[in-house]
C-alpha cells in the first residue's frame, strides 16, 4: 500500500518585502513569524544553529526546561555534590549564568555582545583559539568568589559580576592570556572600591572603560 506523501514547508518564505520563517514549536501550533524573531547563534563546537526551528521565545522556554531538568538530575547532583569536596571554589567560578538571578535574559546578553562586536567578530566565530572570541568579564569571577553567597538574586557581588555593563566580547586568546588577572578601571587604585560601591557606581565604572 503506497503512503500518503507529506512534504513538510520550507523553513523560510518571503511575503511581499519581509522574510518570514516558521516556528515548529508555538503553543499555538506552527506558525510563520518574520526571521528576527529567530536567534542566529550557534554552537561553539558544532556550528551549527541552536533550536533552528524555535522562535526566540519558544527557545528561551526550551532552554529553561533543558537547564531546570539538568540541574535537578540525580547525576547532577552526585557529580556536582564530588567536584565541591574537592575543589569547594567552584561553585562560584565554573556556576552556570543563572538568569532567574539576574534583571535580562539570555536573549538580551545575545544583543548586548552583537552590539559590542568587533569588525571580525560574528555570531559565527565565537569559540576557543585563534580568530575567535569569547565572553569577558572585565572585573573577573575570582574577585568576587569570597563575596557571592546564596541567594543570587539579592547578592551584590554576583549582580556586579553579571551585570551586562562587566561583560564584553573579547579576543580569545587575549581572554586567556589575562586569565583572572585583576586590571582595575582608570580612576581607581584600590580594589576594595569595587566591592564597597553601589551597584549602580560599579556599572558606570564599567560601563566607561572602554580598555
């Protein structure tokens, strides 16, 4: 008996000037919505696109879930429960950005990076090695690892840490280089400002250190 032949629609159209592209996993069903509401990035290691076929918001959910199920796993826990026995700092410096803890989401730090982009910096060659980029936090995670405590969402050294102003598209290799070397902001000598200022005072110390 010969099957019913089902063609599945192509993953982008254009109607009259906008180009529009569908999102397979809508709560309402698949729907066509114009190609901005889909993000460009892709994974560092396979390069290929992350949640393809899922509009931003549906990608936000997905990836929530994702992070939720992993986190709360019986394996999680054990092999999390056996690195902090023996190495008890990375909690801190290896923790995953928790967005629940933090005023924007993961979209808005997407946004925040392709607006400081470099002239060679794409979504494309964010990774490891030469030619690529990765994610900088000017005042590094081990400054405030003696200062973060639980719960994040109320804990100063960690919005300081994570705050969008303290965290920047930068050169791989330089990344890597600096390691957790402390360089302090022009105008300020000694580090204990950075942990005595205001939120507020701290994201204008980063937001105009352009270097």
């Amino acid at each position: 008996m010969w099957k019913e032949q089902v063609v599945q629609p192509s993953p982008t159209l254009w109607e009259g000037e906008e180009q529009l592209k569908i999102c397979r996993h809508h709560p309402e069903g698949s729907v066509w919505l114009p190609i901005d509401h889909f993000s460009s990035f892709k994974n560092a290691t396979t390069g290929k696109l992350q949640y393809p076929h899922s509009c931003i918001e549906c990608a936000e959910e997905a990836r929530r879930k994702k992070d939720h199920k992993y986190n709360t796993s019986i394996r999680r826990k054990d092999t999390t429960k056996d690195r902090l026995e023996r190495q008890p700092e990375e909690k801190i410096l290896n923790s995953q950005v928790k967005f629940s803890s933090l005023p924007y989401t993961r979209q808005d730090l997407y946004e925040h990076l392709r607006n400081l982009y470099e002239s060679w910096m794409t979504d494309e060659n964010y990774g490891l090695g030469e030619g690529k980029w990765d994610v900088e936090h000017k005042i590094p995670r081990k400054f405030f690892i003696n200062f973060i405590t639980e719960p994040l969402s109320e804990c100063l050294a960690w919005q300081k840490l994570q705050c969008l102003e303290n965290i920047r598209p930068y050169d791989s290799l330089l990344n890597t280089a600096k390691n957790a070397t402390l360089i302090l902001p022009p105008g300020v000598t000694d580090p204990n400002v950075l942990h005595e200022c205001t939120l507020e005072e701290f994201k204008e110390l980063m937001k105009n250190w352009k270097d």
